[in-house]
C-alpha cells in the first residue's frame, strides 16, 4: 500500500488462527498448494506457483490473472471454502499493496460474503476482512463507510471477548483514527475517554500477574526481571551476530539489510509494553502508517519493538557480553536463530520476546542470517545458507572459546535449522569430542524445514556436544507440509508417520499446540509450548518427568520413544506465570513459597487482581508437587 494509512492499528493477540490477519506471500500459497495437492489437481498447484512467481517479479497484471485463474480451479473443483476464503485475502491484500483498491475491495467483499455464509454475521473470523475493508474505506476518504463497518468489529469484539479486551481498545483505537480523519472532534473525545478506561483495567489485570512476586526488605518487586518504567515498557537487551551488510546509510530501519556480508557483532534494544501477552509478539499492522500524532512512546506501551541497535567490534562486543553475563544472575545464555521470512528487526524482536517470556536471566544472543524477509523470497533465502553457515561457525566459536558461560543454550526455528546443524558440523570437524565434550547446554531444533534424512544424519553425531537435543515437530505445521511438497521430501519438523526417532533425541510432538495460521511457529505463540521451553532451559529434564509437558506416544512402540505434548496439561498462560513466580521463590521452602503468594493475594483490594492471582497459586500448588524437593541452584 502507499505510504499513508488512516485507521492505526491496535494490537491483535491471541495464539489461535482465527485472530490472525490473513497473510499473503509464499507461505500462504504453498498453504493453499498443500491443499490442492491433496486434491490432486496439478493445474490449481501450478496457478498457486505462476501467482507467487509473477508476484516476486512484481508483475501486477500477470499475478492477479494467476491468482483469478486459481479461483475459478477452486470453485470447479468445489474445494474447501476456507482455501478460497483465504486466497480471496490474499489477492485482496496484495491488489491494496499495489495501489489497486477498487479490485482489492471486490476480493475482500466475495471474502466476507463466503466467511458469513460459512460462520454467520457475528464470528471473530470476519474481524480480520472487515478490518482490511474499514482501511480500504477510509485511504478513500469513505469516513461513513469505515466508521460503520469499524463499529460491526467492537460490537464483535463486546461480545466475544467482553471488556476489557486487548481486542476491544483495538477497535476503539481504528474508531479513533476514522474520527480523527474526519475532524469529528466530539467523536475523538468521547472515544479516547473508553479507551483510558479500557487501558485502565487492562494495566489492573496485568498488575495482578506481575504483581505476585518475591519480596524484599518488604518491598514488593515486579516478578520479571524486566522492570517496567513510568512510561510503561521495559527494556530487553540482545545480543547478535549477523552475517548481514549494514543497509544504506546505516540508520535503525533497517540497520541491516538482505544482503550477506561480514561477521558483525553488537547489540540491540528491544522495548516490551506493559500490556504485552505472554506468547505473543504484539506487531503493528504492516499495512499502517501510525498517523494523527502517535509519538514513540506510545508504540513502546502496545508493540514489541526495536528501539536501538549498537554495533560493536568483535573484541568490544565479547567485552560487553563478558561484562553482562557476569552482571547477570544466571551464567546460561542462549542463541536463537531465526527461520525464513524473517528480517533482522524481527528476529531482535522475538528474542526478546523469548527471554521476556520465560523471564531468563541469563544472556540473549540472536544469530540473524541474511533472510530477505519476505514470503516470496523462499528460494533466495535458500541460497544463501552456505555462507551463513560459515560465518555462524565463526560466531559460535568466538563465544564458545571466549566468553565463558556456564551454559549456552540454542535454539533454532524453521530453515534457521539448517544454518545451526552446518555450523555445528563445522564445530564438530574443528575440535574432538575429547576437546570439547559439552559445548553446549540444550540444543532446540524447533519446526526445522530440514530434509529429515540430512537431520537425521547430521544429528547423529551431535549428541556428545550439548546435554540434551530436543525436537519439535507438528503435523498441523502448513508451512512444513507445502516445503514437503516443494522438495518432494519429507521434513524433519513434520510429524505423522515419517516423524523422526533417534537415539540421543527428544522428539515432541506439537501437533495439538494453537498457533499461528501456518501452524509453524508454535515454540513462542502458546503459554503451554513456552512453559515447555523454559523447563528445559531451567531444569533440563526429560520430556517424561512430570514436571514437563510430554507424555509418551504408545503409538510408536521400542526403545525409540516420541513423546506427545500434553496441550490440557500445559493450557493457558497461568502455568508460565507460575513457573516465572518458582524460579524467582525457588530459594525457599515449598510452605513458604505458597505463604507468601496468599499474603499477597490476600492484600489485592482490585477483584480482577485477586481472580488472577488465585488461578496461578493453583498453578503453583500443582508444579510444587511434581518438582523435586531441592529446587534451589542457579536459576537459568
């Protein structure tokens, strides 16, 4: 879309699929070609392939033809009414992207007619199409139009969710810009006064949460490490390598581009809202210009954001890292790296929010290869894996070698897997098991878009390098399913019947965890899967202890266990929450621990705050009974 928009878009959490916006790109196209596949028709997978093809090359012409020609395959094949559903978006988004709004707003109004036949006039589903017609509206200075339709998406809202609702002062904050746009003075106040109490009540239910904590010379302290400041954000810091060209004249965005270039060091500054949802990545809309005067700091108090980004020399940067881990109350650190369709500001955001999640306090390291980051740029972000690989090797080596840590965890995501196994194969050729026998802490290889016989080969080897190798894999995972299909090969993230069983491997499956609308990124958008996450990081035990989340999948009989992970058991946020609170309290004694807690429930004057509260001390109460006894020790 141009570079102006008119409603500001508010933060839409939630883990489930149905409060995603619908997105375009090339994983949404092998979504949809996984689909087709299934049906056997060669035609509709082709007109899928022709449609992201001419997008990469920025045909407009071509790829709307594609894709129409794709939507007459559909209806003659009567093929799922969510597969359409979904490429009408699609097309939608893309058409708007490119400046053609009267054709985007015929895809999006066919979209909306099918999503209100199949789920009626009042689903949250219609949120995200309605949402792209209030904006398709408002760029036409359609102000009735929109305000109409944005008040269909509170009186959505109001009733699913109820109030107060991150989702509602979402909607107020779109109806605010429409009035803002319209110069309705009158409308702008009366909707800024619901949207401070809206806000209000939402800091009160985040207050309960972060309220029960440790406390010290009678003081009660925030239960994460990240203090919040009067603004209402806290402040993350990440370390990275990169093998990324600094982009233009090196200012913040983005301060790294797609290209491959040198080893870089440094570290950015990543500001997490204090209204922000465990397991989520609160992202402003990419279709938004934040117009009428939204200043920085009020980005700061609803989005996941990349603040700062300070490069260093090598030798400064493990100086500065050497100085932050012996600063820090654990000696662990981990290093995530990043998958497909991914840019350097998004991976410094969900480290972040990775280490905000599990309240780590140890050191976050990122590794961000060159991604182009975008959906249609599959087949360049393969090629430049080699090289990543190289440099990578360099990176883990320099810190390996120099910096000391107790543990260094990894964790890769996606394609990001295939850079992590060639740099440690790099390793493992450098230095003998003799040399260097426990490298590593955990390794996670989560979702890896990894041809399985390669990962199972590669891996082979690795056992003797960390404590533990853990495997996440999911037969929900679309994005998985379509690069099977692309590669005529099954991959190593996918469960199912070719789902991988190793010696020396944990293999989870994740096939029941909610997430994204792929499926694909599981690991960091449910409390459950982050839970799962942090036990392993904090206590590194196996996935049939039963503290963990994984029970043993009696399907696969032999000493080659897959363990399957219990979704009921790890259900909803309060588990986390609770196991942030024992990690923090873990120096004390299991009465004492549940003393303190319902001292400070017992305190709470705010009904919301007390609700809260109890449901985590039921939460604790559980993991207190499964932990060991001797809980105390470094917390990680």
């Amino acid at each position: 879309m141009p570079q102006s928009s008119l409603i500001p878009a508010g933060p839409r959490p939630g883990p489930a699929a149905r409060h995603r916006r619908l997105r375009t790109g090339l994983a949404v196209a092998l979504m949809l070609a996984a689909g087709a596949s299934r049906a056997q028709s060669v035609e509709l997978v082709r007109a899928y392939q022709n449609f992201e093809i001419a997008k990469a090359e920025n045909k407009l012409a071509q790829a709307l033809s594609y894709g129409d020609d794709a939507l007459r395959l559909q209806v003659a094949q009567d093929s799922d009414a969510q597969d359409r559903i979904k490429l009408l978006c699609s097309l939608g988004e893309y058409a708007a992207q490119a400046g053609e709004d009267a054709r985007a707003l015929q895809y999006y109004e066919r979209a909306l007619e099918q999503q209100q036949a199949a789920l009626g006039s009042d689903h949250p589903d219609l949120v995200p199409i309605l949402t792209a017609l209030a904006e398709l509206h408002a760029r036409a200075a359609d102000y009735a139009d929109a305000e109409t339709i944005l008040k269909r998406i509170l009186s959505i809202e109001q009733a699913a969710y109820g109030e107060p609702h991150p989702y509602v002062v979402a909607a107020l904050e779109r109806l605010r810009g429409i009035y803002q746009a319209a110069g309705d003075t009158d409308a702008v106040a009366n909707t800024e006064e619901k949207l401070r109490t809206q806000e209000a009540q939402l800091r009160a239910g985040n207050a309960a949460k972060r309220g029960l904590a440790p406390v010290k010379g009678g003081v009660v302290v925030g239960s994460n490490r990240y203090q919040f400041n009067k603004d209402g954000y806290a402040a993350v810091r990440v370390f990275y390598g990169t093998n990324r060209a600094p982009a233009g004249d090196g200012t913040l965005s983005p301060y790294y581009g797609k290209v491959n270039g040198a080893l870089q060091y440094g570290y950015v500054t990543v500001t997490i809202p204090q209204s922000h949802k465990l397991a989520e990545l609160e992202t402003p809309e990419q279709w938004s210009d934040f117009l009428f005067g939204v200043t920085a700091t009020p980005d700061k108090r609803k989005y996941v954001l990349l603040e700062k980004v300070t490069p260093l020399g090598k030798d400064a940067f493990l100086t500065a890292l050497h100085q932050q881990i012996g600063d820090s109350r654990s000696k662990d650190a981990f290093i995530f790296i990043h998958g497909f369709n991914t840019s350097f500001e998004d991976a410094a955001r969900r480290t972040a929010q990775l280490a905000y999640d599990m309240d780590f306090d140890g050191t976050p390291i990122m590794y961000s290869w060159p991604s182009q980051g975008s959906a249609s740029a599959y087949i360049v972000d393969e090629g430049v894996i080699d090289v990543s690989v190289i440099r990578m090797a360099q990176f883990l080596d320099a810190i390996a070698a120099q910096f000391g840590a107790e543990h260094i965890h990894l964790i890769a995501h996606s394609m990001g897997n295939r850079v992590l196994i060639g740099a440690l194969q790099r390793c493992l050729q450098a230095r003998t098991g003799a040399d260097h026998p426990r490298a590593f802490g955990q390794i996670v290889f989560a979702a890896p878009d990894v041809d399985r016989d390669y990962f199972i080969a590669a891996t082979e080897s690795m056992t003797g390098m960390a404590d533990r190798l853990t495997l996440y894999a999911s037969d929900s995972d679309r994005a998985l399913q379509a690069s099977q299909i692309m590669h005529s090969a099954p991959r190593a993230g996918f469960a199912g019947a070719t789902i991988v069983r190793l010696a020396g491997v944990d293999t989870i499956d994740m096939s029941g965890v909610p997430a994204d609308l792929l499926g694909h990124s599981y690991f960091a958008s449910n409390g459950g899967a982050v839970y799962d996450l942090l036990h392993l990081l904090w206590r590194g035990e196996a996935p049939g202890s039963p503290s963990r989340c994984g029970k043993s999948d009696t399907a696969f009989t032999g000493p080659l266990v897959v363990w399957r992970f219990d979704v009921q058991k790890c259900q909803g946020d309060d588990l986390l929450e609770a196991a942030i609170l024992l990690k923090q309290l873990q120096n004390l004694g299991q009465q004492q621990i549940v003393t303190q807690i319902s001292a400070q429930i017992s305190g709470m004057t705010d009904p919301l705050q007390q609700q809260a509260g109890r449901l985590i001390l039921e939460r604790v109460n559980q993991l207190l009974q499964v932990l060991a006894p001797a809980t105390t020790g470094v917390v990680r």
